[in-house]
C-alpha cells in the first residue's frame, strides 16, 4: 500500500518521544502526520485534512494545562466538524476528558499509549468516518435542496421545482421567464432531462447572440449554394433536435420574419432548409427563454402575439436572486465547495463580514454574478477564506467608513436609486413606486446624482 493511499492520521502532542514511537507503530496502517502546538495542528488540517486526529491536551505555550488543547478542539472542530478526534490524556484528568467529548471529540484514550488498543480505537473512528462520509456524499445527491442541478431551499424555488416535474411529462411548448442570470438555461435542461425525450439531443441557440443574416441558417438548415458561402448542405439546430429538445434562448431577440417561420414549425412539425424543396417532419419539442417583458414587445410590434401564445403554452417564471431568501448562502457555500476543489485551493468557508456581505447585496446579475464573485474570489484569496475584498465587495460596517452624515445619505439614495432602475428595468413608474416616492421627487433625485432621465 501506497502512502498516498493510506488514511491520514495527524497525531498532535509536545512530547517528542510519543510522537516518534505513535509513528512508527502507525506507519504501516496509516499515513502519519505530526504537530507539536495548536498552530501546527491547524496548518496540516488546512493543508492535509486528515479524518481523524489523536490531540493531547497539555500543548505548549502551556503544557502543564488544558486550555491550549481545548482551544486546539474548537479550532479543527469549527473549521472541520466531521474531523474524528481522539483525545489523549492521563488517568487523572477523565474530567477533561469527558468535557472534551462534550465539545464534540470523538472518543478519550489514557496514557501510557497501549499501541494494540490505540489500533483498535483507531480502525473503529476511521470506519465511522468513512460511515459519515458515504453518508454526507448521499445526502447531498438526493436533497430536497438540489433538483437536476440546481440549488434552491426556498419556497419560491421548491415551486419551480415542482412545476417542472409537473411540465417534464407534457409535449407543449414551454416559455421561461426570468432576469437574466436566473438559471433559465438549467431550467429547460432538467425539463429534457425528466421527459420522454431525454435519450435524444438537447440542442441550445442563443437567439440574441447570432447576427440576424445568419440566424435563419443556424435554426433551418441551408441547401448546398443557396447563398453566397454555402458551400455545403448544413442542417439546422431545428433538424438536429429531431427526437429531443431544442431550446430557443432569448427569443425576445428572434426577428419577425423568422417568428412567422418558428410559427409554422410549431403549428405543423414540419420545417425547410433555406434553398430547399422538400418539407422535413421534425419532432421535437420546444423551449424557449426571455429575459424581456414579451407583453411590452408585443404592444411595439417587435413580437408576435399568435407565436407568444403558441411558446407560452406553459409558462415557468423563475424569481431573482434578491427574492430566494435564504438561497443566496447556499448557492454561494456550493459554488465556493466547487470551484476551491476545481483550483487545488483549501479554502475553509467565508469570512463573517463576507457571509454578512452577499447577504446584503441584491445581486442584480442573479446566480451568475455570484458564481463569477465566488471563482474570482476563490482563484485571488490567499487566506483560508473568502473575505469581502476578495469578493470585490464591502463589508456593512466599512460601506460607510469615513463618510460624513450627509454624504452617508446621499451614498445610500444613489445606491437605491441605481437599484430601483435595474430592478424596474428603467420604468420610472415602478422604480418610484417601489421606493415610495412621487415620479417628480423620482426625477428630482435623478436629476440630484446626474443619472439623467433618458
């Protein structure tokens, strides 16, 4: 057996000679790693994270008292709560003993060290660890908080969650409302996922992302020199979703001659290459997404009102960020857990100020502002976790650090002034409204911070 192999075991005592003869009688079961003070303990968890560690109480600064050991226990149990520890301790201090099992250790253990005994007591956390592990992996498979990859506790999200399942098992067009960032995207991908279809494509285009001369080719397909460039006979995303799914993202953004042709695919199931004769059945199923009010667009002519009501068969309307309560720090603790693993870096969590930051932030952008906060912060932090600098984001109590009364005030009025714009998507109305203030008092304040009023 490898020692890469081998469990790591860290044994955490001031008294050299034990250390010397715990390893070698352990060297063959276990990859040993050791530390004589609490601030060694503490670098080899961060660096190693072992599953198990024996701790003597009785650690320098003071090694005649319990204190440094105790706090040793807090430390590794706070930043690594499912750590087995195994205090180590003399026959007459089972007091401490029993109140260091109290705070959380594993199991106690007397001196002097009987090796055979030690062994047993060993293999036995070292299987309950594994137990807990096994466990903890599938939980976090199957909880209610996770749904085809996404996250979501809060009832706004459990709703969507029920409404795909419900949608999944229908063959009807299904339109997707939400800001942009939402997970409109993931959304359409689980409906796949828990249909009929899902053994055949998921095909994506991104109507809005496509320059209009090329985007009637992309969706249709074209015929070998019905254009300039056609060089080829190419099929469209729409052929290629025959049997699964094909996904219309932002189509707001689709142009009106292309809608009248999406139209008659939705309404017949047939489509036809640009420069072709012949009519194609095609089955599949679609989606689409917006992030655009398709009433507003429809009142300016710029979308269909037969092709809104064929796409919004089923309508699933997916909340901000800033309305998930109590998202917000779930997504942001599985984002940091994915991309720390992704970069090699052991961050331990975030910092009180950073978890008290992203709380209090709206997040305009919604899960993907925070995923791209948290990669950022992830791949800059050089301690062992996310501060708010590293976030890119103030902390509450430093907002307003060094600021006059006045320009404290004017600072929070600007800021929820930008808000109120982004949430109302620049409706003057709304954003008034949703600040409690008059469309005149609106301007005024606009007009105050030079936001202009276009």
């Amino acid at each position: 057996m490898t020692i890469e192999t081998k469990p790591k075991l860290l044994i955490v005592d001031d008294d050299e000679d034990l250390l010397t003869q715990m390893k070698w009688a352990l060297l063959g079961d276990y990859n040993v790693l050791l530390a004589g003070d609490r601030q060694g303990a503490l670098d080899i968890m961060y660096n190693e994270q072992p599953a198990v560690v024996t701790l003597d109480l009785g650690l320098p600064p003071h090694p005649a008292g319990v204190e440094e050991g105790f706090a040793a226990l807090s430390d590794i149990l706070t930043d690594y709560p499912r750590t087995k520890i195994i205090i180590i301790t003399g026959r007459g201090e089972k007091e401490h003993a029993l109140k260091a099992v109290g705070q959380g250790a594993y199991d106690f253990f007397y001196k002097p060290v009987d090796i055979d005994v030690l062994k047993m007591l060993l293999r036995r956390a070292f299987y309950v660890s594994q137990l807990e592990h096994e466990h903890y992996e599938l939980q976090n498979r199957i909880s209610g908080d996770s749904f085809e990859g996404m996250l979501g506790s809060s009832p706004q999200m459990q709703d969507v969650f029920t409404m795909i399942r419900k949608v999944a098992t229908s063959d009807a067009p299904i339109l997707i409302e939400g800001e942009s960032g939402t997970g409109k995207e993931l959304v359409a991908h689980a409906i796949h996922q828990l249909s009929s279809r899902n053994k055949g494509p998921f095909v994506v285009i991104n109507c809005g992302a496509i320059p209009e001369n090329l985007i009637e080719s992309e969706l249709f397909g074209h015929e070998k020199g019905s254009f300039t460039g056609a060089h080829t006979q190419r099929k469209g995303r729409v052929e290629l979703a025959d049997g699964g799914t094909l996904f219309l993202d932002e189509i707001g953004d689709l142009p009106l001659a292309l809608q009248v042709k999406l139209l008659r695919f939705l309404q017949e199931k047939v489509t036809e290459r640009i420069g072709g004769r012949k009519e194609m059945e095609v089955d599949a199923r679609v989606v689409a997404a917006t992030n655009r009010n398709l009433n507003e667009a429809m009142q300016a002519g710029t979308f269909r009102e037969d092709l809104y009501f064929r796409l919004g068969v089923i309508t699933v309307s997916l909340p901000p960020l800033r309305e998930r309560k109590g998202d917000v720090l779930l997504l942001a603790k599985a984002f940091l857990k994915h991309y720390s693993e992704e970069n090699h870096k052991k961050l331990t969590g975030f910092t009180n100020p950073a978890l008290q930051a992203i709380e209090d932030y709206d997040w305009p952008g919604n899960v993907r502002e925070l995923e791209n906060r948290i990669k950022r912060a992830v791949i800059m932090a050089d301690g062992k976790k996310i501060s708010p600098a590293d976030l890119e984001m103030k902390s509450p109590k430093s907002r307003y650090s060094g600021l006059s009364l006045k320009e404290a005030r004017e600072s929070l009025e600007k800021e929820m002034i930008l808000k109120a714009l982004l949430q109302s998507k620049g409706n003057i109305t709304k954003a008034a409204t949703s600040l409690g203030v008059s469309r005149p008092t609106f301007y005024d304040l606009m007009e105050k911070f030079e936001m202009g009023n276009e």
